[in-house]
C-alpha cells in the first residue's frame, strides 16, 4: 500500500511569488493534516481536514495560507504571497480508524520551501 | 493549549550502549503519546506510542515509559545501532472525535557511533 506523498520535494520561491503544495494521503483515510517544521523548532500542526471539511484551522498562520481538499482526496496548500518566514518543511499526514486508531498518523516525506 | 518540552536536543552514544530521550507535556488531559524517527531526507515514522491507560509499552529494542502524575513519558532503545542515528520527535494528543492534532517536541539528534 502506497503512504502518503507529497509533491513537490523542494521549492525555491521569491518572497512575493505563490507556492501551492500538493498532499495525496493514504487511500482511504478520511483525516489529512499538515504540519510545518521551521528551522530547528518543532513541527507544528497548521490543519485538518475530515474528508473535505476544515475540522480544526487554529495553526494556520496568517490569511497567506489557503488550504483545500476538494472531493475528500488529495490536498492542496497554496502560500501567496510568499514570505522569508515561511521557509520550512511543510508535512502532511493522514489517518483512518480502520486502519488503527484514529489518532494514528502516518506521515509524508515533506515540501521542503525555501523563500529567497 | 498543550507544550511538549523534549531533552537533550542532541544526544551521542556508542553502538551497543543505550540512549534515553525523555519529554514533558503540560495539558493533563493528553493521553496519546507517540514517537517519532526521522531519517535524512524522510518524513516522521511512528516507532512506537503509549496511551495513558498504561505504564509502559516495548517493541524489541525500544520501550516508552509514561508517568501522568509527573506528566513525563521518555524513549529508550537498547542496544543501538548506527542505524538508529536520526532526529527523535515526541509528541502529545488529546485524541477525541474530530480532532487529533498532535503537539511535537523540538526534536532529539541522535547519534550511534560505531
């Protein structure tokens, strides 16, 4: 079974400039999150989504950060426009109770985005 | 809201020997505590976790220990390996439906020199 992938590795951007980020979770799981890592601080959690519907927003930074999951499957993070401070690795992770408990999250290897 | 406070933030030990990584939570009501290992260039693995209606919890080489009165859990590998060296993160939850956002630890480098 595939884990769940993210798209792309890295990005390279210009402050200004707007970066969208894609998530395709575990086939199945209804619970997708994103978390961020900012240089040597924890990650933290910005977002999740249950199914298609935003269930908790509360980390989301700023106005900047739009995230959506049109159709219940696959995730998109858009930044725009872009800052220095948002540099950092952007993760995404799923869960699904059939699979384990539900708080049981399997993560993505991460969008590693740097702003210049 | 809940704040994971995780030691020491680097952490070196020779192949064979033993590593301990301990953290600490501040919300009472948290009671899902797993570990994470991240490799070079990977994402976070769930390693293990331990849920608040027990004390302990091992897999082979590694074991979590959880105290909910001093609010500290801590990880600990036997044995290491030098594949063991990657960055540790521990995190916190109050898993309850709808709502299962984890809390992290800022992270333990740990190396296994051979």
């Amino acid at each position: 079974e595939a884990g769940v992938t993210q798209f792309p590795s890295h990005s390279v951007i210009e402050k200004g400039q707007t970066v969208t980020l894609r998530c395709d979770p575990i086939s199945g799981h209804d619970n997708l999150y994103w978390y961020r890592r900012v240089m040597g601080k924890e990650i933290k959690f910005l977002l999740h989504f249950v199914k298609e519907s935003k269930q908790d927003e509360s980390g989301m930074p700023n106005n900047r950060f739009l995230a959506e999951r049109t159709g219940g499957t696959y995730s998109t993070l858009k930044v725009q426009p872009a800052e220095l401070e948002d540099s950092g690795v952007y993760f995404c992770a799923s869960s699904q109770e059939r699979q384990g408990p539900a708080d049981t999250q399997y993560f993505g290897p991460g969008t590693r985005l740097t702003v210049l | 809201g809940e704040n994971v406070e995780q030691h020491p933030s680097t952490l070196s030990v020779q192949e064979g020997d033993s590593a301990v990584i301990k953290c600490t939570y501040s919300d009472s009501a948290s009671n899902y505590f797993p570990w994470y290992k991240q490799e070079l260039g990977k994402g976070p693995q769930l390693i293990i976790d331990i849920r608040s209606n027990v004390g302990e919890k091992k897999d082979q080489r590694i074991a979590v220990t959880l105290n909910k009165t001093a609010k500290h859990f801590s990880l600990h590998i036997t044995e290491t390996q030098p594949e063991d060296s990657a960055v540790y993160f521990c995190a916190a939850s109050q898993p309850r439906v709808g709502n299962y956002k984890l809390t992290f630890g800022k992270g333990t480098l740990l190396t296994v020199n051979p």
